[in-house]
C-alpha cells in the first residue's frame, strides 16, 4: 500500500516515528497535533525533504468538532482520499478507581476511544472501496491502525480508566474489522516498554523492559516493523500485534512462584 495517511499525536515520540516511516514508504502525511505545532512542522519539514507531500495539522481530540473535521482537512490538504489512518494520539494519566474522576474518565475516554471512534467513522466515509486483485477476490484499500496497549491482554488496577478506554479501543478494532469488511482493514499495535514515560527514572524504565519474558522491550524501530507488516497484509483484519517483549505474557507472579 502506498498513498495518503493521517496520523494522530504525529508531531512525537512514536508518532513522529511512525509519520516519517510512512514518508520513507513514499506516503504523503497529514501530521496532527494538539499542542505542539513546532515539533510538527519539523516532521513535515523532514518529509517533504524526502519528496513528499506533508502538512502539520492542529486539532484538541477532546473537541467534537475539530475531530470531525479532521479527516476532510486531512484529505483537502493532501489533494484526495486517505487510504491510512493511525489513531495513535493518547492521554496517559495515572488514576485508580479510589481516585478517578469524571473529568479523567472523560479525557481517557474522550482521547482514547471516542476520537478513534469519530475519525474512524470520517475514515470510512472517504476511503475507496475494495478492489480486485488477481485472483478474483476483494482486497482492502483502506487501513485503520489503533495504538492500543499491551495491557489489554493482561489488565491491572493501575490507570484505571486510561486501561478501561483501551479496552474499549481494543474491542472496537474488532468490531469496526466486521463492520468495515472487505474494504478497510482495522488492526491494532499493542506496544510495551518502548519509550521512557515522564514519571519514570531511567532505572525503573530499565528494569521494566529487562522483566519482560524476552528480557527486553521494545524499540521504536520495532512498532515501525509491526506497521509494515499490517500496512501489506491483505488478509489480516480485526487483529493486535503486541510489541512488548512478551510483557503481556509475563507469568512469575506470587500466585505461581513456588507453587509445583
């Protein structure tokens, strides 16, 4: 597949990654951003660099509004319809259920699960439909790509309803995959340890990664790796690749450790 894409929360960390890994695949990208429209420019600097068409877009996900009108802005500015959308704008915030709000609960489900939603329903008003290939049978010109969470597979307490919003990603990936079927495909990415969060130390970010069942966790080139394999993937839909380093199947847990 090659064409347009939009990538939400593009401007950086793995977006940024991901925005330019797509313009190195020769597409053309609308980068959004909800705050930080220097870092984006220089994303879209970059690409064009490379030959391709790029714009920085701004839009708070939290706002109905301007997430309803992203996509045609995407589109209009890239001259046609998109054929790759990457929901991967997030807010991550700790709470537990002692402590969470309604106003966490709205920010975590506002930007984790009814943004997706929105852009997703946009998407699939724009894309064109399936095509054959050479065999006769229909093929996806369309790709929509939730950055879920590894935690889906093995839920904690911990981020209460930032964990409870990917949940909800996770099981509309799969249903979005049914309803949107043959010509948009609905994956998912599921990262780990990737990058280090803003609340952790570097030793603690260390030591999560060495804990996972590989001993590692992943790096940004990886969740790259995942994309390209769901980007040419025509008979992969409704699925999440967990690039973790095996964390979600982490089993030496009290309840098993020294039991024979």
């Amino acid at each position: 597949m090659t064409g347009r894409a939009l990538v939400t929360g593009g401007a950086r960390r793995l977006g940024r990654t991901m925005a330019l890994h797509l313009g190195s695949r020769g597409y053309d990208v609308a980068v959004h951003y909800a705050s930080g429209a220097a870092d984006a420019e220089e994303v879209v600097a970059e690409m064009q660099a490379m030959g391709r068409n790029a714009v920085a877009l701004g839009a708070d996900l939290l706002d109905e509004d301007q997430t309803e009108t992203l996509i045609p802005r995407a589109t209009q500015a890239l001259g046609g319809p998109l054929n790759v959308l990457v929901n991967n704008a997030s807010i991550f915030e700790y709470d537990t259920i002692q402590t969470a709000t309604q106003e966490s609960w709205d920010r975590h489900i506002g930007s984790n699960l009814r943004a997706p939603f929105v852009l997703t329903q946009a998407f699939a008003a724009q894309a064109p439909g399936a095509v054959t290939d050479e065999n006769g049978e229909p093929i996806a010109t369309g790709l929509v790509v939730n950055m879920i969470d590894q935690r889906v597979f093995k839920p904690t307490p911990e981020f209460m309803t930032y964990t409870i919003a990917k949940m909800g990603l996770w099981a509309f990936t799969r249903t979005a995959a049914q309803a949107l079927a043959p010509g948009i495909r609905v994956n998912a990415i599921g990262p780990g340890p990737t990058l280090r969060g803003g609340r952790q130390s570097p030793d603690h970010f260390a030591r999560q990664r060495a804990a996972t069942v590989l001993g590692r966790g992943a790096h940004p080139q990886d969740i790259c790796a995942a994309l390209d394999y769901l980007l040419s993937a025509p008979a992969v839909t409704g699925q999440m690749i967990a690039v973790d380093g095996g964390q979600h199947l982490g089993w030496q847990t009290p309840d098993v450790l020294g039991v024979e």
